[in-house]
C-alpha cells in the first residue's frame, strides 16, 4: 500500500463513537511506543445534510493501520473543522499541524 494520508467515513457521527473510539485504541496499541510522527485526524462533514459524518484521516506511517480499516487513500487534510483524534512519536504535533 502507498505510503501518503488516507481516511475513513466512519459515518453519522451520533453513531460513530464506539468505532472512533476502537480506532484510537488500535492507532495507540500500534504506534504508542514509535518515535515516528503519526496522528488521526477527525472532521465532522455535513456537505448540507441535517447530520454530520465523521471522516478520519491517517498520516504518513500509519500502513497496517490503513490496511486493517479499509481506508482509502487522500489528499492530506486541510482547511476547518479539523481534531486531532491521537497522536503518536516525537514531534507529533509540528509533523502534522492543522490548519
């Protein structure tokens, strides 16, 4: 799988909590112990329906994540209505700011 962002509709966000959440279970069982930069980022899109969905977003070295969620490949996320869902390695945060 290429290296580079992907991300994952994880659907209606008033029902995407227990998914996010063993997501950031995964990423932290995964990468807590590396000292490359990795993170999750979350956005809440609406694109003009009444509910939102949540998409995350995985960084650069985050492979066997991508591969055991399905996720598919992006452009890096930017503009509003960006989280950090978790993060990983030194530095983490200057990696990979929001914008």
């Amino acid at each position: 799988m290429a290296a580079g962002w992907h991300c994952l509709n994880l659907g209606d966000a008033l029902l995407a909590e227990p998914q996010h959440t063993a997501l950031v279970t995964d990423f932290q069982r995964r990468y807590s112990a590396s000292a490359t930069p990795r993170v999750l980022i979350t956005r809440h899109e609406s694109e003009g329906r009444l509910h939102c969905e949540v998409l995350v977003y995985f960084s650069p070295g985050c492979e066997a994540l991508v591969a055991a969620w399905q996720a598919r490949p992006c452009r890096a996320p930017g503009g509003s209505e960006l989280s950090y869902s978790t993060g990983a390695g030194s530095e983490w945060q200057r990696a990979f700011p929001l914008a």
